[in-house]
C-alpha cells in the first residue's frame, strides 16, 4: 500500500508540473502572438513553428501547448511520451545506467573465466606442460635465434637447444639422486647427534627443562627420514599413475618447446590472422611487448636464482652441511616464486642446517640469505629484471596469492609472469599508431614473438 501511495503522489506531482509549465508556456506564447500584431515589431518565431509562418487569425503554429498539435500528443516536445525508451532514460540516473552497462561486461567476463578456469582444471595434464613449454621457450628461444644467426638452419639451431637442455636437466636430476643416496645415513647421524647436543643443553644450567616432548619429536623425525629414505630421494614414484602423468608431461613440454622455438613466429601469425587487418596490428603489438615481457622475466629469474643456488651451496660446502647439492637445487627452483619460495626453502635449508651442525652455523646461514635478499631487491632485481617488469610488492604478493589459491604451485610461478605480460601488452592495445608504423619496444629480448628468425 504504501508503494502504491507513493507512486501515485508522484504521478500526481508531475501531473502538477506539466499543467504549470504548459500554463506559463501559454501566457508567453499569447504575450508574443500580441506583441507581433503591433506595428513596427518583429519577434523571433515562436518554439515548434515554422520561420515565416502564421496561423489564420494571427495564431502562432504550435501554439498552445509548445506544439501539442505538432507532437500528435498531449505532452510538450521535449519531454518524452511514458513508455518510450526516452522516457526511460530521462527517469534513470547516468551514473547507473554506466554502472548496469559495466555490470552484465563483467558477469559475462567473470562466467567465461569460470568456464576456461573449469576446462584448464580438467585439463591440468596438458596445460602444466604448456605453460612450462612457454616459460621454457622465452628461456631459450635467444640461444636458437643466435644459434640461426650463426648460420645453423632454424630445424638444428632448435634442436641443438633442446637437446642441451635435456642434457643439463638429466644431469641434474642425477646429481642429486646420487648425493642424496650418499649423504643420507651421514644426515640422520648429525641429526641424532644435534637433537641429543640440544637435549643436554636443554636440561643443564641454566634452564634445567625437561626435554622428553624433544626426544620425542626427535625420534619421529628420525623415524620417518628412515622409513621414506625414497621418497626423500627421489628415486620411487608411488602409484602407476603419477609415474604416467609425470613422463607424459614432460614429453609434452619438450615437444611443445621444440615447436615453439622452430615455428613460434609462424604459430603467432596464424593465431593474429583471425582479428582482422587493424586488431591483428595491434594484437601483433601486443603479443611482442607481452613477449618481450615474459623473456625478461624469465632470464632474470633464471639468474637471480642461479646466483642464489651458488652462493648457499658454497656456504653449505664451507660449513659441511650435508645434501648440499638437493638444496642448491631446492634454492634455484624456489627463487620462481617471489618472494615467498625463497623464504620458504631458505627456512627449510636453515633447519637442516640446525639439526646437523648446530645453532651457530644456522645463524652464519640465516645471516647469509639476508645479504642476498637485500643484494636481489636493491642490485639485481632493478637491474635484470625492473627495466621491463615493473611490479609493485603488493601487486606481487596479491598476483602470488590468486595464483596459489587458484592453482597451487604451478599457478604461482606462472602468476607474476602473466601480471607481467598483461602490463606490458594493455598499454599497446589502447595504443593507436599509423597504419604500416612499426610500435616501440623498449630493450631487446633477442625476438620480437616466440619463434622470430
């Protein structure tokens, strides 16, 4: 009821102030019509007639009513009749109008995201590969293209790359395997040796604490590092299926990244042919700069986390703290997460490092990854990486966080490169050149798009 009284006060209203202005309009409309039959004075036309037009007896057309009779209806010219769509925008608001418009963008955004979101997950097998295919190809893709420089036709320089790749990367792995199965009975010795140095240190002066829930912990320590000596190792994969999912993908980044670095740029152009002339222009602008963006990135994170790798395993070595080389690699894969993989390994590596030779040596090591956080925030990041990725700390950790939570850890290392390739590529789609002019790309990756010769 009172909806209902309400609108109708309202239409009352404005049945009032239509009444009034066609009142005022009228009283004008006779002062000039009388003013016109006097000799000697010439007015303007009256609203709604024709220029040099007079009604039969002096009337001026579309009188009355501000040209009701003109309109066809009994509401003034410029007030649309209800019901028609002009009416309908006069009564809503600009603001909202602007704001429903960007509403149902972003609902029909937000559903097409979910729905690719949906499928991706689905698809995680062959996605994970692509992605790190991608990563992959922006880390090599100047070695090819120098390799192509150098003379070598476009099908060796890729596979000369790749193969070194493999190489590097089964070296590695088997490293690793090999120091972890050498070094694991001295590991658990130096940490039943630390846990009891602790204990005793616990329970003298000046303490005096009981140390049975240490004992404790110690022994369940001890207990799984014997039970899961494999796993540790990483030489078993539990359940054929990992096994599969683990080997399938790794065939399949390799032979994406085989692909990309021989076809890149063919690919790229096929895939911008289908925008048009002028959106496959600026969709080839954008796709460098966003590019370009991603191989600098890559490279120097690639360094940053090379540089790390070197200097914790030489201080390790100095110290003699066992599986120096799993660290070193666990430091290296880390620094891929901003941030926080750094700080999440460099914990772990501190931890070893106190249960195998004590507090001391795990404070020279706690010392040791400060001075490289502050030589990789204030050195090497502005100068590798800052000159085309230009992040906000905030931005990282907001972009590190949507990343983890969507998609665990392979959504945090591809999060900041991606923030990164947006950046760079949304300025150049707003941007408009003349047509045939070449767009400005700062710095030189070694390639315009994956792929370029």
């Amino acid at each position: 009821m009172t909806g209902r009284s309400g609108r109708g006060i309202g239409l009352r209203a404005r049945q009032l102030l239509t009444a009034a202005r066609e009142g005022i309009r009228s009283a004008e409309e006779r002062r000039d019509a009388e003013e016109r039959q006097r000799p000697g004075v010439r007015l303007p036309p009256a609203r709604g007639a024709v220029p040099g037009a007079t009604a039969p007896g002096g009337a001026v057309p579309g009188g009355a009513v501000n040209g009701a009779a003109a309109s066809g209806g009994p509401y003034p010219l410029d007030e649309p009749a209800p019901g028609s769509p002009g009416a309908a925008a006069g009564i809503v608001p600009r603001w909202l109008q602007v704001t429903g418009g960007w509403a149902w963008r972003l609902l029909f955004i937000g559903i097409a995201l979910y729905l690719a979101y949906r499928v991706a997950g689905r698809l995680a097998v062959v996605v994970i590969p692509c992605g790190a295919a991608l990563l992959l190809t922006a880390l090599l893709q100047p070695l090819t293209a120098r390799l192509h420089r150098a003379g070598l036709p476009m099908l060796a320089a890729a596979w000369c790359t790749l193969l070194g790749t493999v190489i590097v990367l089964a070296g590695t792995i088997t490293l690793v395997t090999i120091r972890v199965q050498a070094e694991y009975k001295g590991l658990v010795t130096q940490i039943r040796h630390t846990s009891h140095l602790i204990e005793t240190w616990l329970a003298g002066a000046p303490l005096h604490l009981k140390t049975g829930s240490l004992q404790h912990l110690s022994n369940k320590l001890l207990t799984y590092l014997g039970q899961h000596k494999s796993v540790v190792a990483g030489t078993v994969l539990t359940g054929g299926q990992i096994i599969f999912e683990v080997l399938g993908g790794i065939v399949l980044m390799l032979f994406v990244t085989f692909f990309l670095l021989k076809d890149g740029e063919k690919i790229w152009a096929w895939l911008s042919r289908g925008f048009g002339p002028e959106g496959s222009r600026r969709a080839h602008r954008a796709g460098r700069a966003a590019w370009q963006a991603v191989v600098y990135y890559v490279r120097g994170t690639v360094l940053v986390a090379a540089i790390h790798a070197i200097v914790i395993g030489t201080t390790l070595t100095i110290m003699g703290v066992p599986l120096v080389a799993p660290l070193a690699v666990l430091v290296f894969l880390a620094a891929f997460i901003p941030l926080v993989g750094i700080l999440l390994a460099g914990a772990l590596v501190i931890l070893v490092t106190l249960a195998t030779k004590g507090w001391i040596a795990a404070v020279i090591v706690l010392c040791v990854f400060v001075a490289e956080d502050q030589l990789e925030s204030h050195l090497l990041q502005p100068l590798v990486v800052g000159r085309i990725v230009r992040l906000h700390p905030l931005a990282i950790i907001l972009v590190l966080a949507v990343g983890g939570v969507v998609a665990g850890i392979p959504g945090a290392v591809v999060a900041v490169p991606i923030a990164a390739a947006i950046t760079r590529a949304a300025p150049e789609l707003r941007r408009r050149y003349p047509v045939g002019a070449p767009a400005p790309v700062r710095g030189d990756s070694g390639s315009a798009t994956p792929g370029a010769r």
